[in-house]
C-alpha cells in the first residue's frame, strides 16, 4: 500500500513537471514568435528590394541551422529559396552590438549600393533591425573558391586548367572595375579566395565588401586600422595601413598563386616550415622547375600558360608596390596569356632558369 502511495506520488511529480517544462516552452517560443513579429511589423528598415519586402523577411526569420551556406569572421549567411524554388538568395546574417560590424554593414552598402558588374556579387537588398542587420545577395550555386580548392571533401571540386583560367580573369575584370571604373575608386582590401564566388557556369563574382575602402580618382591611397587576411596583406600595408589599389593586386597574386599550387596560404603546413605560399613557390621556382608547384590535381594542362600566369602572379607580388602592374594590366595579360607571341613576352627567364632540374 506504502509502495502504491509512492509510486503516485512520482507519478504525480513527474507528471506535473512535463506539464510545467511544456507551459514554459511554450511562453518561451510565443515570446520568441512576438519579438520576430515585432520586428517584421515595425521594427526594420531596408532598402533596394525589389521583392515583396514584408513577406520576403517573414521567410527570412525562419531560416535556421539547415539553411547556413557558410559562416565567417562577422555573420552567417543562409540559402533562402522563395515562391517554391522559383528564386533562391543568399542572406548574410550580421548580428549587431560591436561599432566594427555595424561599420562593415554600411561599407557593404556604400561600396556595393549601386554596382551591377558581372563579376561583382550584385546585393539584391538589405534589412537593419534594432538586433541584426541582413544582406541579401545573389546565390552563387558553386560556393566559393576558397571551398572548391580547399574545402571538406563534399564540397572540393575538381576544377581543370580552363575553368581556373577562367576565375582568375573574371576576378581580375571585376577588381579592375572597382579600381579603375568606379567613382571613387574602390579598394577591396580583403581579396581571397573566400571572397571569390562561382555561379554555375563558374563565373567568378568578387564578394564582401565589409573592408572596401572609398578613395577619390585624385588621392593614391586611404589610411585605416591594417585589416584583412592573414597570408593575403600586401607588406607595405601591414607596415603602414596605408590602403591602394596595388594592395589588391597583390592579394590577387596571392590568389593566382593558390589557383596555380592548389596550397591554402593560411595552411598551418607553412607556418611549421616557417614559411609562406608565396615564398615556398619562389624557393620551388629558384630550386627546382616551377612546374614542381602546379597543383598535383591539375592531370592535364599546357605548361606555357601555367608558367605565364605563374610570371603574372610574381608581378602582382613584387614588394615594391610601384612594380606591380595595375588590376587593367593585369586583366589584359590573363586575356592575352593564350596567345603564344604574348606568353613569350611575359615569361621572366627566371622561372624557367632550369626547366630540367
Ligand atoms: N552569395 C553567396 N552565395 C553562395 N555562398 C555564399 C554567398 N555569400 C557567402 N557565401 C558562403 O558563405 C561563406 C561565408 O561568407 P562570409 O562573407 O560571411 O565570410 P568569409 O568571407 O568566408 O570570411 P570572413 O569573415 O573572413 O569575411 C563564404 O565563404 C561562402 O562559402
């Protein structure tokens, strides 16, 4: 009889607790439902929709953990598909708080505000809550280089010769727009292959505008805090925090590096040796033939065109930022490398010193 009391007794415990955890998730999830209503009934500003704004942010407060694309340093951005499949985005999530992040919200929105290129990422709208500022961008169904290259092995693609030539020279048609077809110019000032996005037909669209920096056609640089990449920083620009055009050139050479080598200049392998991508190709270059360096995944691909772009990237790298060739040059010796007469032009001697070595 004891025992039957006890045993009630639990029961009647037990059955009051999930009572009681179900009426506080409950008020928990209705709390939650009345801050997202709140927020779509009255407190967001956006702008540059051309999408039935109300509905489009109701959808975008229910994306969750099964809709992130990629994450980074500053937000999460999630694939949103609408009217069933008939249109798809990508939204960069910036949650709000830090002077920094709010900062690269409106740097994104100046510098990419009114910009239509083909290989520019084109910002379809954006959002600013009390909470969270979004971007909404178009979805690049082939993710970003930085994955194709490098990435887990689902999301690594094998990209042959052409397809690599092909990114290098939307990339740098793209950074030559931002630098030399803009009003005021735009330096970038954080180019890697992260920031390098692939539709599908593997046309590159250059992303991320969080550091882009304004500076007048009459002014040569900007002075900032050194931001940017580690493995990317052009040497000048991490001494100084002088911002300039050659600085994107040379993360850019850095990239053609990595689309030639198929390393990660953030591998942790380079920093055990102490070294880094562009040094271990000049050491591969002055030791051995700089074939050595092309990515073993790479089975079949002309050997002249990989030495010339090989020669672009070592101009783009120069130290001296006043030897590097302008984004408009470097664009046209990636169009014209196919050309024989023209490759041979290019070719510094030094990288096929000893082709039989
Ligand atoms: N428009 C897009 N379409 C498809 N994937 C995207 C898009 N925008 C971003 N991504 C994916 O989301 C990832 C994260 O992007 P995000 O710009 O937030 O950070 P990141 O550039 O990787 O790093 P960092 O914090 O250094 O800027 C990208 O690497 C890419 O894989």
């Amino acid at each position: 009889m004891a025992n039957g009391r006890v045993m009630a007794f639990y029961i009647t415990v037990c059955c009051i607790a999930f009572v009681a955890s179900k009426v506080v998730i409950s008020v928990l999830l209705y709390k939650r439902w009345l801050r997202k209503r709140r927020i779509i009934e009255e407190g967001f500003s956006g702008g540059k929709l051309a999408l039935p704004s109300r509905a489009f942010l109701k959808k975008t407060m229910r994306l969750t953990s099964k809709d992130i694309i990629g994450s980074g340093g500053y937000g999460t951005v999630y694939k949103l598909v609408i009217d069933g499949g008939a249109a798809a985005f990508a939204v960069k999530r910036l949650s709000r708080g830090s002077a920094d992040r709010d900062r690269g919200f409106e740097r994104e929105l100046e510098a990419m505000g009114d910009i239509k290129h083909r290989n520019i990422l084109t910002l379809h709208g954006y959002y600013t809550t009390p909470q969270f500022n979004l971007l909404i961008y178009e979805l690049m169904p082939n993710g970003s280089l930085d994955a194709l290259l490098h990435g887990k092995e689902k999301e690594k693609k094998a990209l042959d010769w052409a397809t690599r030539h092909k990114i290098a020279v939307g990339t740098a048609r793209g950074l030559s727009y931002l630098h030399h077809d803009c009003v005021p110019n735009i330096i970038h000032r954080d180019i890697k292959s992260s920031n390098i996005l692939l539709d599908e037909s593997m046309e590159a669209k250059v992303a991320d505008f969080g550091l882009a920096t304004l500076v007048a056609p009459s002014r040569t640089h900007a002075s900032t805090v050194v931001a940017g990449t580690f493995g990317y920083l052009a040497p000048e620009y991490f001494e100084t925090g002088r911002a300039t055009t050659k600085g994107d050139v040379y993360s850019f050479g850095v990239v053609l590096l990595e689309l030639l080598t198929g390393r990660k200049p953030t591998d942790e392998s380079f920093v055990e040796e102490g070294t880094g991508l562009v040094s271990w190709v000049k050491e591969v270059a002055n030791s051995k033939c700089i074939d050595h360096a092309v990515d073993g995944s790479l089975v079949c691909y002309p050997l002249e065109e990989t030495i010339t772009m090989f020669c672009i990237a070592e101009r783009c790298l120069e130290t001296d930022p006043s030897k590097r060739p302008s984004m408009s040059e470097v664009l046209k010796m990636l169009e014209q490398m196919n050309s024989e007469d023209y490759a041979l032009k290019v070719v510094d001697q030094e990288f096929i010193r000893d082709p039989q070595v």
